[in-house]
C-alpha cells in the first residue's frame, strides 16, 4: 500500500506530462523561417514589398552567436513579409533548459496580438527595427546610424526583448531560425541570470522546478518506482518539449539533470530583497545586484543608477528642510463641490505608497457627502508627492501594476457607441488603456493627458498618438470642441478641483 508520500512523485509525473503536453504545443505554434532571400539586408527600393522601404533592422546577438549573411537575409525578409518590427531569432538547436524556459516564457499564439504581455524570447539574436530601437532609449545613436551590436549577454537580451515589445507592442514576434548558432552551453550560472532579468516580479516562477523536485524526493522512500518516473520524464521533457522543431543540443541532453538542477538551487538565493526607498522607507522590490546591468553599447532604459538614486535623495533631503508647510493651501471653511459649511474630520492620513512625510486631513460634507483633503496639495505639493510615483524610481513598480491584466482596460473600452473618431484619456498615467483600447477601437485616434513624464513616453512607445503634459484645465481651451470621447479613469478624485476638471471636459468635447 503506498504511503500518503507515495502520491507526491505520482502527482509529479502526472503534472510534468501535462505541462510537456502544454509546453510541446507552444513549441509547434513557432514559425519556421524557410526560404533563403537572396536580396540585400534591409529591402531593396523601388521592390514591390510594401515594406521594402522600411528602415533597415538591426541585429543584436548574445555573446558566441553566430549568424551567417544567408541566414541573416533571410530573417530580414521574414520580418519585413510579416511587418514585423522587432523579432527575436530562435536557434533551432538549443541546449535544453533553453528550450523549455523558452517554451514557459512564451506563448506563440497570442503574443504578437497581446499589446501588454512582456518581451520574451529565446534571448539569442533579436532583429529591431532601427527606427524603434531608437525610440526605446536603448542606445545614444539615432536610427540612421546603428549597427549590428554582437557579445551582448543573455540577461541584457531580456531588458532589450522587453522594453522593444513595448515600443511595438503589436508587431513584435518570434521564429524559428535553422543555420543560427546558439550560445554554448552553460553551467547553470548564464540560466540564472536571465531568470533574475525575466522573472524580477515573479519571483516564485524561479523556484517552481526545485519545488517540484522536492515533491519527487519527499516520496521517493515510499513510492521509489514513481519517483524514478518522475526524474526520467523530467530529464526527457526539453525532447519531448522541442519535438520536431527544437533539437537538443548534442551532449547537453546528459548534463542538463545537473546543469538544471544547479540554476534551480541557485534560484533560492538572491530572492527579491528588502531595499529602501529615497527617504529610508523600507519598500518590497527585485533587488537591484539581481538587475541586468546597462553594458556598452546598450544602456536600460528606465532604470536610474545608484548616482542617479543618490542624487534624489540629496534633492528630497534639501527640499524637507524648507519644511512641509509650503505643500499645503490654507484650509477650506467651505466644502468644494456644494458650497456648504457643515463640514467634520472623516480621517487623518499619510503617504503610504513612497512614505514620503506628512499627515493628510479629510474632512466630510454634511450637506452633499464630498469627502475632499482639507488643506489641499498645492502645485509644489503635487510635484512633491507624485515625483518618482508614475516615473523615475517608482517608474518599474507603476509599469507591473499597471501592465498586470489588459482585462480592466478592455472593459473600459467596451462601450455601446458609435465608432469614435477622437479619444482623450485624462489622467492616462504611461498610456496602457489608450494601448489595450485599440483593440476594441483600431481606427480611433487616441490622445492622453497627464502631469507626469510617463505620458511623454507613452508617446514615444506609440501607445497614444499624442500627448499632453500638464493640468486639464489649463489646456483645454486649446483642445475645445476636439474629442467624442473623454475617460477620466481613477482620476476625478484626484484633482484639486473637481468641478472645474469637468468644466475642462465640457470645453474639450465636440
């Protein structure tokens, strides 16, 4: 009779058939770059292909990947017939943990068409699109005098792959590539740094497998044959994972139970540690040592240097000493909505997102029920608290948060009305409803207003087609008469004034 432990390796060989089934199909929904073009890199002029006169791609390649002229014509010429902006190169030999963190991380069949889904890959050799590479902020150069950039590593590859996705969020896609070369087989230790780059949110991604192996071991004594089971389908799975279409590569298949076994065991330390914020305040984020570091000619975009971190601090520091007082108005005697006088404390708050100091009274209505902040922020208080919230060091935060599910933004936009012709989103924050929102309107044109940075960027990722930078109703007299649509999301109750926010929104529609 099996013990209750014997169970645990029967359940493991029953989840790792599933999940080989799973991942087999993802592996088989990648496209195969077949035909050899024979044309020049980059399009020729005057061709008939309607992307023939797109900017030339750019070629980013991991330290010991090789690519031949044929092979590199053809990728080009896949990626213009398929309007692909950028397209991350799949070896279709791999050593065998490649194969499957490729097949986990990627999901063939609706990751060109998720606008919000993370940039993933093989991390082997990416083609960009040199005009987008040159928006992300990635290199110095502009888009008419890039190159091929070669000996990058793996982990720098994810910061490329991801950020890239989000300046084209719909024609980012992968393929299979026969006659590229991977990078040589490691010793667990390359592995374990593209997975502190890929899964710096998602920590408890990185130790599933050692999870899974300890289920195996716990009932091993009581259930031997099934947990022999377990270990051998394990071992097998990148086979069974790749089929036809991704190989192991040759001698790997037999080191691949140690090489995995040890990024696995690795993943346990270095877990997303506690770091404070600009002010000392403790704060939960992917610790910084873990990050892929900005290498020469490729910088991260997005992500400020210890200087840079530095540097705020001793900007807040000075700002602190000037004290809170001139953050605030003088307090309301009146409530802002209705103009009535009976009004009472409700609560007494504080930052709790940065920790930034001050105390926030709110009082209440008793006329109408406005529940408003009394003294209000004034517009230096407004710079204080939402810098680094949006953008700078709270940008990475903002960007999961907000980039977590397309589903609220979808249901945002799913409105019974005629097709509008302009949207403004006020209060778009980095742009991710106007991004999802095109789903379900693609002949919109959709602009975005916001106080912060992140609005200037969304732009730039083509996310929103134009974008303003400052206080709704100072603009809006400049937009009269403009929008069929105007979606204040999370927003109106943030305001100074809310009646006159509204009054903006009536100037601003057709």
């Amino acid at each position: 009779m099996v013990r209750r432990r014997g169970w645990l390796p029967v359940a493991a060989c029953v989840g790792i058939g599933l999940n080989s089934i799973r991942l087999r199909g993802r592996v088989g929904a990648i496209d195969v770059i077949e035909s050899v073009d024979h044309g020049p890199p980059g399009g020729a002029p005057g061709s008939d292909d309607p992307h023939a006169q797109r900017p030339p791609y750019v070629l980013l390649l991991a330290s010991g990947v090789r690519l031949g002229p044929e092979h590199r014509r053809a990728a080009d010429a896949y990626a213009r017939r398929h309007g692909c902006e950028v397209l991350d190169l799949v070896p279709a030999e791999m050593s065998a943990h490649r194969i499957l963190d490729l097949a986990r991380m990627v999901d063939p069949s609706t990751y060109r068409s998720a606008r919000l889904a993370r940039g993933r890959g093989a991390f082997q050799a990416v083609l960009v699109d040199a005009e987008v590479l040159a928006r992300t902020g990635l290199t110095t150069a502009d888009s008419t005098d890039l190159t091929d950039l070669t000996d990058l590593t793996e982990a720098e590859l994810v910061a490329v792959l991801e950020t890239c996705k989000r300046h084209a969020a719909a024609s980012t896609d992968l393929a299979v590539l026969p006659g590229l070369v991977g990078a040589e087989p490691d010793d667990g230790r390359t592995r374990l740094s593209v997975h502190r780059a890929a899964y710096a949110w998602e920590p408890a991604r990185r130790v599933l497998p050692a999870l899974r192996d300890a289920a195996i071991l716990l009932g091993a004594t009581s259930n031997p044959l099934a947990a022999l089971a377990a270990v051998t389908m394990s071992w097998l799975q990148p086979v069974a994972v790749g089929g036809s279409r991704l190989w192991v590569t040759p001698g790997t298949l037999r080191r691949s139970m140690l090489t995995r076994r040890r990024g696995a065991l690795l993943q346990l330390v270095g877990m997303p540690s506690r770091t404070r914020d600009l002010l000392g305040a403790p704060t939960i984020g992917p610790d910084p040592a873990t990050c892929p570091r900005a290498p020469r000619p490729i910088r991260t975009a997005g992500r400020l240097t210890p200087t840079e971190i530095a540097e705020k601090r001793s900007q807040y520091r000075r700002e602190l000493a000037g004290g809170l007082d001139r953050f605030l108005e003088s307090p309301r005697t009146t409530c802002p909505w209705c103009g009535g006088n009976d009004l009472s404390v409700r609560m007494n708050g504080r930052d709790v997102s940065q920790g930034k100091p001050g105390r926030f009274r709110y009082d209440r209505c008793g006329d109408c029920g406005h529940v408003f902040q009394n003294p209000r922020l004034s517009f230096e208080g407004l710079d204080f608290y939402y810098r680094d919230f949006y953008d700078g060091l709270g940008a990475a935060m903002i960007e999961e948060v907000f980039g977590f599910s397309p589903g609220p933004y979808l249901h945002r936009a799913s409105l019974s009305i005629p097709t509008p012709r302009r949207w403004l989103d006020v209060g778009g924050g980095h742009g991710h409803f106007c991004n999802v929102a095109r789903t379900v309107w693609p002949t919109t044109s959709f602009d975005a207003l916001d106080i912060g940075a992140g609005i200037e960027e969304a732009e730039r990722r083509r996310w929103v087609d134009r974008a303003y930078r400052g206080l709704f109703p100072d603009i809006a007299a400049d937009l009269a008469d403009q929008y069929d649509v105007i979606s204040m999301f999370h927003y109106l109750e943030h305001t100074r004034d809310p009646l006159a926010e509204l009054d903006a929104a009536a100037l601003a529609l057709a």
